[in-house]
C-alpha cells in the first residue's frame, strides 16, 4: 500500500543546509523488519515513522532508526517529524506545544519563535573510566594536551562529548574511524569573539560515529541538547548560544540552545523538501 511521505530539511535556513530526515506517515500495520528496511534504503542518518500514540498526553508517537538500528531518541528527527506531522494538518492538544511519545518516553516541543524540544533526561553521565578516555583519544588521534573535558552526555543515542580548546580544533580532527567501536562521540569547542559574530554561531560542533552506517552526521539535535545539558549546567557555555555544525560537509547547520532553569531547549528551522507517496506494508 501507499503511504504520505516527507522529507525534511532541519537546523537551517539555508535551502538544504542542513541534515534531511524521512518521514514516513500513517505508518500503522508496518512492522519492525519493514521499518529498518526502508531506513537502510533511504541511507539518511535518520528515517521516522509516525503512528498513533499509546500514552495519554502524546499527539502522535514516532519510531526513529538509523540505516541499521532503531534509537530511543534522537533530535533532528524530532523538529522533522513534527514539522510533518504539523503540515500534514495535525492539530496538537494544546495550541503552544505538541507532545511526542518515542522510545525515551514522553518529549515536549513549543513552536515558537521556532519548533524546539525540551531535552529529554541524560541516562548516562559523568566522567568516563580511564580505558573509556583513552579509547576516545585514540579514535580522535589526540593526545590528554589536546582536550578539555570529556563527559558522558547520552540522552539515548550513546554520546560522549568532548570538549576542546577552540572551534578550530574541532574542525582539525581527523578521526580513525576503525578505532570506534561502539563510540559515538561529539566534538565541541569556542569560537573566537570575532568568528562567532561572522559565522552567528558560539561554538562549533561535531558529531562522529561507526556504528551507523554514517560515520559524521551534519547537524545533530540529541548531541546538541546533551551537550548543552552538560556545559551549561557548569557555567562553561553561557544559558543561551547557537552551535555550528555540518562545516566541513558543505552544510549551514545552526542549532538555537537556551536553558530555562533545568530544561535545556533545542530548536532550529525546518523546510519540506520532498512530498509524495511510499510503497510500504501490505
């Protein structure tokens, strides 16, 4: 059968700037096998499928899976599906907010000034052991000199963030990608005063990964909030900042954080791209 289908350009006002997601709707009667076939097939960093929710509150529930696993959570799939699930004519229980069930349970976004999640609980945190740390260096192929912090910061999809000296550091990493493992890790460090206020970004930010079938992703919200959750919480970035991301892929990711006392919002604009139909499921 057919089935309503969007993608989704998020984090960029920039047409196609920033990372696209799959937007499967009215995805009822599909199955798991079936759903992880076609997010291998479209070969995004992530595709969603919308579906009834379970839970009282919830406006809708979505399934989100990379090419080759499915995850609890994840950001840009987030702004994504929701904004597909606003133009294809949903209407929210409330008129501010919508209220999406996935497998980290339940995530509220507002829509103004633009759609943005509240992020949800880190499920892991903290320092990583000392064999963790150096499994990090070495997949960055950086020394203990090169780095300021490193902190796990996993609100589902596994991150563990690393922080550096500058925005240009982040840039000038060349990863060892067959060092991985199971590691998903973020890179984040400062812009100078004068490149920020060219690019209109603080910080500069990147995701980086095996296991996916993508080894860098352009512009990654769960990352983004995980990162904020942990920087702004100890002063090192300031309650309100935009970060940069997908530079060195050719994208103009710009991911909008602000923390209200102990919610961190992440938000970025979102643009349809593609419109049709799917052939899915019996």
């Amino acid at each position: 059968m057919t089935r309503p289908f969007r993608q989704v350009d998020v984090f960029s006002s920039a047409p196609l700037g920033g990372n696209p997601v799959a937007v499967v709707h009215d995805a009822e009667g599909l199955g798991t096998e079936e759903m992880q076939a076609f997010a291998g097939w479209t070969n995004l960093s992530e595709t969603t499928f919308l579906l009834e929710p379970t839970q009282p509150g919830a406006d809708y529930r979505l399934r989100i899976f990379t090419p080759t696993e499915e995850l609890p959570f994840a950001g840009h799939p987030t702004l994504g599906s929701a904004h597909a699930w606003l133009e294809a004519g949903g209407v929210p229980g409330s008129s501010g907010t919508l209220v999406q069930e996935c497998g980290t349970g339940l995530v509220t976004l507002r829509r103004e000034p633009r759609l943005a999640f509240a992020a949800p609980p880190l499920v892991r945190s903290g320092p990583p052991t000392a064999e963790e740390r150096a499994a990090v260096l070495t997949a960055l192929a950086l020394d203990e000199d090169d780095v300021l912090a490193v902190e796990w910061c996993d609100n589902g999809p596994g991150w563990i963030g690393v922080l550096l000296p500058s925005a240009d550091a982040v840039l000038a990493v060349t990863a060892d990608h067959g060092s991985f493992g199971d590691l998903d890790i973020g890179l984040v460090g400062r812009h100078t005063d004068a490149r920020a206020e060219e690019v209109g970004a603080l910080v500069e930010v990147r995701a980086l990964f095996r296991a996916h079938g993508v080894v860098e992703d352009p512009v990654t919200g769960s990352l983004n909030a995980s990162l904020a959750q942990w920087l702004t919480a100890d002063g090192t970035l300031p309650a309100s900042y935009v970060a940069a991301q997908g530079t060195l892929l050719g994208r103009s990711g710009r991911v909008h954080v602000e923390r209200e006392e102990d919610t961190v919002w992440v938000g970025g604009e979102t643009r349809t791209v593609v419109v049709g139909e799917v052939a899915l499921g019996a």
